[in-house]
C-alpha cells in the first residue's frame, strides 16, 4: 500500500514537471505534424498517450528517466527520479498539458535515440494541438 502511495506521488510529481520538446514554438504551440500517411512506425512497446500519468498507467512502476529526457533533446523543468521508461517525444501546451510517447529504456537503440532527436517520432502525437 505504501508503495502504492509513494509511486502515486511520484507520478504526480512527474506529471508537473512540464517537459518541453525542442520543436515546440515558444509561445506554447506544438509544431505541425506530418500527415498520417508519413507517420513512422512505432518502436517495439511504444505508448502514445495524452499525459505522463497515461503512460505511467501504461507501464506500473517506472518513471521517466531525466538523464534520458536531456538526451533526446526534452528540458525538464526540475529533476525526477530515474527509472526504466524513456521518453522519446513529448509536446507541451496550455501550461499543462503534456503528450509523450514513452518506451521501455531497455528497447532504446542508438538509432531511435538519434530519430527522436530528430523529431521522426513527434507525428505520432496526433493530439499535441489545441
């Protein structure tokens, strides 16, 4: 129960944080996305979902890792515990809101390290708009 509690904090702690993708413009607003037609394909056990608590109901336990959060260009707003969820788009919008697709940090490759930087995965956000 205690764990419960303690991973429930952590979640809300996270979901705070407020990430902001390089691509996004400074006024707030996501940068337009590809038509489906040209989305990429997912990587093995990627979620897309509207918040981080979506993709922490995803996958129980873990949270997302800042180191990972820099290293593919994302800017957290204060540090977070580490874990075994990596972050490999996100979009920020109305102060609040945040869209991240999130895969199991085992399943990160140098290359899908290098697409999300380059924003190949950001299409998949199909409600990062207001």
């Amino acid at each position: 129960m205690q764990a419960r509690k303690r991973m429930a904090a952590a979640v809300a702690v996270i979901a705070s944080l407020g990430l902001a993708l390089v691509g996004c413009s400074g006024n707030g607003e996501p940068s337009p996305t590809k038509p489906p037609s040209s989305s990429p394909t997912r990587p093995a056990s990627a979620f897309v979902g509207k918040s981080l608590q979506d993709a922490f109901a995803h996958s129980p336990g873990s949270v997302t890792s800042m180191d990972a959060v820099k290293e593919l260009g994302l800017r957290p707003a204060s540090p977070a515990p580490a874990s075994r969820t990596t972050v490999i788009a996100a979009c920020y919008y109305n102060d609040t809101q945040v869209n991240v697709v999130v895969i199991p940090s085992t399943s990160v490759t140098e290359k899908i390290r290098d697409d999300a930087r380059r924003g190949k995965y950001d299409s998949l956000l199909t409600d990062c708009r207001k």
